[in-house]
C-alpha cells in the first residue's frame, strides 16, 4: 500500500472518529498530517507549508470586521433596514442572501469573497427572523454559484481560456452559455431550498414585524457579557455617526476587494481595527467573536489536504473511478471525479486540472459547451460543505449555538451533493 492509500485511510478514519464522544476533528488534522508525513518523509517544515494562511487572514478578517459591525450595531440597522425593504415578507427576506451572492460574483468577486460577505447577511438574517441556518446558507451559495460563470467571473472566464487552451472548440457563444446555465443550477436549487422550507416551516410564512432601533444610544453595549468574551445579551443602538463611519468600512472592503483584486482578509482587519480605536471598543469582544475552533478545524482539514494532493491521493483516487465508454457515460465519470475531488479541495484547482480530461470525450462526441458546463458545475455544487473555505465561513457566521447542528446539517448536505450533484450536472447540462 503507497502512502497515498494511507493519506485516504486516515482520512477516512479521522471522519469516522467523529462519532466519538470528545474527539475533535480539528485538533486530530493537524497531528495526522504531521505523522502522515513523518511516514512519507516529508519534514515538519513541508507539512506545515499546506497550512492555509490566505484562509486564516480570510476568516478572521472578515469575522472581526462584521464583529465590529455588530457590537457598535450596525449590523442590527442593516437587517431591520432590509426587512423593511421587502415589506416584512419573511420569504423575501430569505432571497436576500441569493440576490447579493448572485451579483457579487457575476460581476468579478472570487468565491471565497463573495461568501465572506454574504455569509454573516445570510446567517444574520436566519437568526433574526426564524430562517433555518441551513436553508439561508444555501440559498446564500446558491446566489453565488448562480453568478459564478458570468464572463466577468473566475469559472467563466477559466472555462473559457481553457477550452480554448485545449482545444476544445467552443463557439462564440459559449461564455453566455456558460452564465446561463449557472444562473439556472442556481435558480433551481435555490427554489428547491425554499419550496422545502416553507414546506417544513424552516422558512416561516407571511410577514414579519422588524425592530425598531432608536437612536442616540452609545455604539457599544455594556450590559451583561460585554468585556467578557460572552455573547452581548443587550441590544445596541447605534448612532448616525457610527453607522457611516462603518458602512463607509464595509464599502471600501467590497469596492477594493472587487474592484483592485485587494485581499479581502487584510481588508477587513484593517477596518476592523481602525473602528475598533474610532468606537473605543475592547479588543477582547472582538476576538472572542472570532471563531477560533472553526479557523482550526479548517486549518488541520486544508492542511491534511493539502499533504495528500502532495502525495498524488486525488490522481490515485481519480485513476481507479476512470473508465472507458460512451461519451456520456465518460462524461459522468468526469463528474464524479471533480465532485468527489472538489468535496474536500479547491473546486477552482479541480476543475483547472479535471479539464485536460474533457478533450477525449468531446472527441468521441459529446458536446463541447455542455461538457465544459457539466464539470464546472460538477466541481461547484459540492462547495456547500463545512470542510473547506466556504464551510468555514458559513460557520463562522454562525451564533455559537448554532454551529454543531450546522456543522452536521452542512456535512450531510454536502455528502448527499457528492452523489447527487455530478450526476444532475452532466444530464442536465451534458448536452448543451
């Protein structure tokens, strides 16, 4: 047995020690990955290279920034202003997340961006207004998936330069049809998540009365938990001044990172600490909103994963689901392998490389667009999971008390894509 079947066993089995009682899978990724390389003879050094730094900037970033923005109650006015937009309508209300993920990406932001900002709209909003977490998260990456293609975005104009790397031989046509059939993926789950939700009371029905926040109060909260690491148990009215001045933070993030392509992460900790010497907040409130168990519980993962794509675990994995037959069902064996890759890796850098295997089957017959289309797709819709970046800022986002049962709703979800997604994506788009 190479170490690269090992690398897979022992990733297994971490998965399988989760239903121990007081095992964290976060705190076991990172030793695993140590001793997994001792074994391979990678050096400390080389593990600790996988370690995903651009997300560790990422999450703490864009959390102590919508930190701040809740302690000095921004935040709270933003939520209650949007209900009041949509009428009070709890069903439009749940559409908001989509909306903002949808436009963000069709026009340029990366995935990972575009989640750190619709994530703490999408979960504010659920615990606000009774929304389940699950379906606000949802329907928040699904609105990201839905722009994802556009010829502005990174899949679309990856799927592009590729295609026409490798020769593929897309037509003129193939960047709108690209957008088209991510807006429709998208419109389609999001749909299912709602029809589900109102069925099952996850979305409530009707209307809902917002809050009325006042005015003139002070920016931060001193009642109970205030100081203390503890969630604030009182609500905080913000000030006019204050409300600009963090709004102003918020659109100089979104404007920079979308706009000149600045790390969003480095982004929002300068604006968070900038606020933080404006309001005369205590440093410790915003660390301690800092998810610090999700940073590691990511963090081991991607660093684990990262070792076994070093390996070649992945390659080993996708040469034994390779078969050879048709042009669609050689398709849908392409699927699987982005799905089943992109499940516990970047979705971006398993399409990059899942591509040099479309040329052969669109050779034998299938069509070109729709085979680019169906392994994009493929890669993408297995993202909703709480193992990687996209996960972990969902997670993040998350009240405290809400993130085992998310965490566990998110893994399940995402388990039933990995079967469920590659195979609608290539019947579905296989043939366009």
């Amino acid at each position: 047995m190479s170490m690269a079947d090992v690398s897979v066993v022992v990733l297994v089995a971490l998965f399988a020690a989760t239903l121990l009682p007081r095992f964290n899978l976060g705190l076991a990724a990172l030793p695993a990955a140590f001793l997994v390389g001792f074994a391979a003879d990678r050096t400390a050094d080389e593990v600790t290279a996988f370690f995903p730094s651009d997300f560790f900037v990422l999450i703490v970033g864009i959390t102590a920034l919508f930190a701040v923005a809740q302690l000095n109650g921004t935040l709270d006015w933003l939520l209650d202003g949007m209900l009041r937009l949509v009428g009070g309508r709890v069903l439009l209300v749940a559409l908001i997340p989509f909306l903002t993920g949808a436009v963000l990406t069709a026009i340029g932001t990366l995935p990972a961006a575009a989640t750190a900002i619709v994530a703490p709209i999408a979960l504010g909003l659920a615990a606000r207004y009774g929304i389940a977490p699950l379906v606000a998260a949802l329907l928040g990456i699904t609105g990201i998936i839905s722009g994802l293609l556009s010829p502005l975005a990174v899949y679309g104009t990856s799927a592009r330069q590729l295609g026409d790397k490798l020769g593929i031989g897309l037509p003129d046509s193939a960047p709108v049809s690209f957008f088209f059939g991510g807006l429709v993926a998208g419109l389609a789950v999001a749909t299912g998540c709602l029809l589900v939700g109102l069925r099952t009371g996850a979305v409530p029905r009707g209307r809902v009365a917002p809050t009325i926040a006042g005015s003139g109060a002070d920016p931060v909260a001193t009642g109970p938990g205030s100081g203390s690491g503890a969630a604030t148990t009182e609500r905080v009215v913000s000030s006019r001044a204050v409300r600009v001045l963090t709004l102003t933070c918020l659109s100089a993030v979104v404007v920079l990172s979308v706009g000149f392509d600045a790390n969003i992460g480095y982004l929002g900790l300068t604006a968070a600490v900038v606020q933080q010497l404006a309001f005369r907040l205590e440093p410790s409130d915003i660390v301690a909103r800092i998810p610090w168990n999700i940073v590691l519980l990511i963090g081991g993962l991607l660093t684990y994963v990262g070792l076994m794509q070093d390996m070649g675990a992945f390659t080993r994995i996708s040469d034994l689901l390779r078969v050879e037959g048709s042009p669609m069902l050689s398709l849908l064996v392409i699927c699987y392998i982005a799905g089943i890759t992109s499940f516990a890796a970047s979705s971006i850098a398993v399409f990059a490389t899942t591509m040099p295997l479309v040329p052969a089957v669109v050779a034998e017959g299938a069509s070109p667009v729709g085979a680019v289309l169906a392994v994009a797709l493929a890669s993408i819709l297995v993202d909703i999971n709480p193992l990687g970046i996209t996960g972990g800022l969902i997670l993040g986002a998350a009240r405290p008390d809400d993130r085992p049962r998310l965490f566990r709703h998110l893994l399940a979800y995402g388990a039933v894509s990995v079967v469920v997604g590659p195979a609608l994506a290539c019947v579905a788009f296989g043939w366009w």
